[in-house]
C-alpha cells in the first residue's frame, strides 16, 4: 500500500503543482483573503474532482475526453477566467486601503467553476488518473478510492493553502499589493483567452 501511495503522490504533482489558470487564481485570492482563499478554492476543487473520480471508475472516461465535450468546457472556462481576471483587477484599482480589498469573487465558486470548466484537467483525470483508478480498484475494490484520492488530495490543499498565504505576504505596502493583483489578472486573463481559443482551434496560444 505504502508503495502505491507514494506513486499517486508522484504521480499527483504532474497536476496539482503544475503551473495554470487554478495557480493564478489561487494567488489573486490569496492577496485578497489571504489563507483561507486557497483552502476554499481547494473545497471547491474537491467538490467537482470527487464525483469526478467516482464517475471515471464507472466507466465515463470516454465520454469526458470528446473533442465537443472539451470545447465547450474550455470555451466557458476561458469566459469565467476573463471575468475572474476582470474583478480581480477593477479590485486593484478600487482599494483605497489594505483593509478593504474591493469586491471579489467567492473562493469557493472560483475553485469549482475552473474545476468544472478545465478540459485539460477533466483530461488529465481520465487519462493519468484513470489508470491509478483502475489499479487501485483491481487492489482493494471501491475502498481503493478512499486510498487513492486521500493520497491525492491532501497535496491540492497544502499546495494551494500555502500558494494563497505566500501571495498575501506581499499585501504589506498597498503599491505591491495592488501591482501583484494587476499582474495576476493579466496572468488569469492570458489563461482565458488561451481557453477560448483552443475552443475554437483545438490548439494551443501560451503552451
């Protein structure tokens, strides 16, 4: 067991540390709400890759890596990036103060609309993570998911837990705070439109 574990969280960090729209959201949100922006983002995370993981061990794996499927997906990810990127910099030039940070999107929605809407992470679950399911499950059944996705998950969190407090240390001068929300809106914006038009092209701008 303790030899699977350690190849899921090897394995995991292809994912969860790589850099992308998730990434840049988090640190946007931890300037703004410090720690508990990435452990929200991370909660609503888990709420789509959960049932996610569960559905690709029934068999859906197929079905969520069609090229239509994926081109909507990407198409309303990339929108909800534009307008997360939007409120992320109109915040920047509407705080007056560091106690008051502007409005900004919930981090728990933020997580779960760029899980939802990420064909490339829906990808990567059923494509890498489809064959640690099917290990797991030919192991020890259904309580091989407990095993696999415990092992997962708790990287997300740390990951964006930590992601989100480093970005809030800058949040000493009002000047660096409000230059790092401007730089990770255009960062979420690039993320977007990159979104948008591989919904259109099937191909890449950023990678």
């Amino acid at each position: 067991m303790l030899s699977f574990i350690l190849k899921v969280v090897l394995i995991s960090t292809s994912g969860a540390l790589a850099p992308g729209p998730l990434t840049a959201a988090t640190a946007a949100s931890g300037a703004k709400h410090r720690w508990k922006g990435g452990f929200w983002i991370s909660v609503g995370h888990t709420a789509v890759e959960l049932p996610l993981v569960i559905l690709i061990a029934f068999g859906v794996a197929t079905v969520l890596t069609r090229q239509d499927i994926a081109a909507i997906l990407s198409f309303l990810g990339g929108a909800m990036l534009l307008f997360f990127s939007y409120l992320t910099a109109k915040s920047a030039f509407e705080v007056k103060s560091l106690g008051g940070n502007g409005r900004s999107t919930s981090p728990f929605l933020t997580g779960l609309g760029l899980t939802a809407f990420n064909p490339f992470f829906i990808a990567w679950w059923a494509g890498i993570g489809a064959s640690l399911i099917r290990e797991a499950l030919s192991i020890w059944g259904f309580a091989g998911l407990a095993i696999l996705y415990t092992s997962h998950v708790w990287l997300d969190f740390v990951w964006l837990i930590l992601l989100a407090h480093v970005t809030s240390l800058s949040s000493f001068s009002l000047r660096i705070y409000k230059s790092l929300l401007l730089i990770l809106a255009l960062l979420v914006a690039l993320f977007g439109v990159d979104f948008i038009y591989f919904s259109i092209t099937a191909s890449h701008l950023l990678f």
